[in-house]
C-alpha cells in the first residue's frame, strides 16, 4: 500500500515538475544544443535514482509485519453433530370412552394430577347393570342345579343327560354374566398412565362418543424425550447411551441428555435416519413439541494439536498450510511457511493431524498480511 502511494507521489511529482519546466524543455529540444539535452537528461535521472532509492526503503519496511503468535499445545478436541429436534413424550393421549352415552360422572378437572388406573369419569350404562344383576340369578340358581345334579350323579343317581345339561347350563350363565361385566366396565373411564389432565373438553351430563377431538388431554411429563434426523453417514458413530447436550434457547437451559433408541431404516428421500434422546424432565420445565438444539459428540481426541481455524490457508492446489513464527528472539521471529495435514473442526478450532509439533508458534492474527521470509513483531 506505502509502494503504491509512493509511486503515485512521484506520479504527481513528475508531473508538475514537467509543467513548470514544458518550456525551457521545449526550448532546449528546439535550440538541438546536445550539452543542454545531455545535462537536462543527467538531472531527470540524479532525480530517478532518489525515487528509486525511496521505492526501496518501502520494500523494506513492507518486510515487516505485526501479528499474533500462540504456542502450539496438546488438548482434548470433541467434534459435535449439531442438529434440530423435537420434545415429545409417547405418553400424551387423548382419552376416549368405549361406549357412546351420556356422561353421567365427571371426577377430574385440568391441572389434576391422576394415577394409572384412576377413574376419570363414567358413562351410563343404559340399564346394564340391571341386565348383570338378572344374569347373576340365572347363573347362582344354575350353579346350584348343577351342585345338586352332580351330588345326585355320583350316587348313581338321575341319568348322566341331565348331569350335562346342568353343566352346561351353569357355564353358559356364568359366560353371560363375565360378558356383561365386561360392557359393564366399558362405561367406566380409567387413566391408562399416570399423567396430568392438561384438558377437559366436555361436562358432566354430554352424550359423548369416540371422536378426534376425546373427553379430555391426559400427558405424563417424566419421560420425555427429543426426536431428530441425522445423516447416514453417522451410522456406526450413534450408539444407545451416546451423550447428547440439548439446548433450549427458549428456557435458556441446557440438558443431559442419551440416545435411547437408533432407527434400522434409512429414508430414502433425505439419506438420514431417526435418533430419540433421553431427557430428565427434572425440574418440569419440558413441554411436547418444544424445539431443542442438539449437539451430539461423534469424535474425541485426547490429545489433540489444535489451531484456530483461520489461521489455516489454502495454496491454489488446496494444499493447507500455516505461518509459524520460526527462529523466535524475544517478540521477533522469522514467518516459515509449513504445511499441515487437517483433521475436524468444531467451534472455530480444527485439529492438526500432521505438520505441527507442541509448543510450535503459530500466526492467530495478522496472517493475510505476511509471506514467507518476511520479519514478524508481535
């Protein structure tokens, strides 16, 4: 920049030196003296040999640069899969009932927290119980026939036909009777997990039936988990019980979290699979479809060299090298040109798999502006 600045300098100084001179050159061109062209000649060049001598020193100072070393260490370098997901939970249902009627009892309302096996509500049983309770006479006065028949048959008593019959009269009752309590219970709405009823969508005193929108939201909070595609190049690196940090920028809290189940199936659409992570739900801050970040470790080295990543250059074959500040004295050193052989990055750092040694200083700011030879302060 100081040589191109300099050199329009002189521009502009030749320049105004031939204005003020144009007529005494001319006149000296015209006059065809050679004493006079000759000595005009030999002062433009004592004026040249100046300039070039200042375009010089320039040279010599642009040999210089400020930059900013760092010593190479040995450290642990974690590479991270970063990805989007979704927090969900398989335990959040909408409850239905089993049989259409009218809502007769309601027990719960939102916000209450159920146990699995809790009744909920009830539905009428449009005379069922009536019907179970003519069905359980039949059924004792069969039974007690059949008692009685059999006590007969054992002492030889009565033909074997009527045995049977009263056999099979007893299992026919009490099979009515199991059916009927069966209906019966349909009436009777249960929590299939312990949860909390997020909603209620009906009162007590609906006629309500299987529809899409239910009775009520029953979620179960303590086993969520966050669900995600990652490519399938990370066959292999994903495991059940990875470790996964999940991120949620809207709570501004980051959790533990493991891989709890890997997909068999590639889809075939977007070359990935399917990955569900673990997360405590400790604190009960998590909620379904929340959107976490996830940053999920494929790769550790323990002692790895690293650099910042843009300390690193690119030659116009693609070949990677870096400045190390070589015969160090003091806070000078000499730029050396070395070449390194890169491994991953994460976080602006990107490990060196050969080239460079532990305690080697390496250029970390002012890199763009130096070449190999050139004087480095810092």
């Amino acid at each position: 920049m100081k040589k191109i600045i300099l050199i329009s300098s002189v521009a502009i100084l030749l320049f105004s030196c031939g204005k003020a001179n144009d007529k005494s050159i001319e006149s000296i061109i015209a006059s065809k003296n050679i004493a006079q062209i000759t000595a005009k000649k030999s002062e433009l060049q004592a004026q040249i040999v100046q300039l070039e001598a200042a375009l010089k020193l320039a040279d010599t100072v642009k040999e210089e640069a400020l930059v900013v070393v760092e010593p190479v260490k040995d450290t642990v370098f974690s590479h991270y899969l970063e990805v989007q997901g979704n927090i969900d939970t398989k335990e959040n249902v909408l409850i239905q009932p089993e049989i259409p009627g009218t809502l007769v009892n309601l027990y719960v309302k939102a916000g209450q927290h159920v146990s699995k096996g809790q009744v909920l509500g009830r539905v009428d049983d449009g005379g069922m119980s009536e019907q179970l309770a003519s069905v359980e006479n039949q059924y004792a006065l069969a039974k007690t026939t059949f008692i009685r028949q059999s006590n007969l048959w054992s002492q030889k008593i009565g033909s074997e036909i009527q045995y049977l019959n009263a056999q099979t009269q007893m299992v026919s009752a009490q099979k009515a009777v199991a059916q009927l309590k069966a209906q019966l219970g349909k009436t009777v709405i249960k929590a299939p997990f312990s949860g909390v009823i997020d909603d209620v969508f009906v009162e007590r005193g609906e006629v309500v039936s299987a529809n899409p929108r239910g009775l009520m939201r029953l979620v179960n909070l303590s086993n969520m988990y966050v669900s995600t595609m990652v490519p399938e190049t990370y066959i292999g690196k994903l495991k059940i019980g990875t470790v996964v940090e999940v991120k949620l920028s809207a709570l501004g809290k980051t959790y533990a979290g493991k891989v709890r189940q890997v997909a068999s199936n590639i889809n075939p659409s977007n070359r990935s699979f399917s990955i569900e992570i673990a997360v405590p739900n400790t604190d009960n801050l998590l909620r379904p479809n929340q959107v976490a970040k996830l940053k999920i470790t494929d790769y550790v080295n323990p002692k790895a060299i690293t650099v910042p990543t843009n300390s690193i250059q690119k030659d116009g074959q693609g070949n990677a090298y870096v400045y190390v500040a070589s015969a160090s004295t003091g806070t000078t050193a000499v730029a050396k040109k070395t070449s390194v052989v890169i491994g991953k990055s994460a976080n602006n750092v990107t490990e060196i798999v050969r080239g460079l040694q532990a305690k080697d200083l390496v250029v970390t700011d002012g890199v763009n502006s130096i070449s190999e030879g050139m004087k480095l302060n810092y």
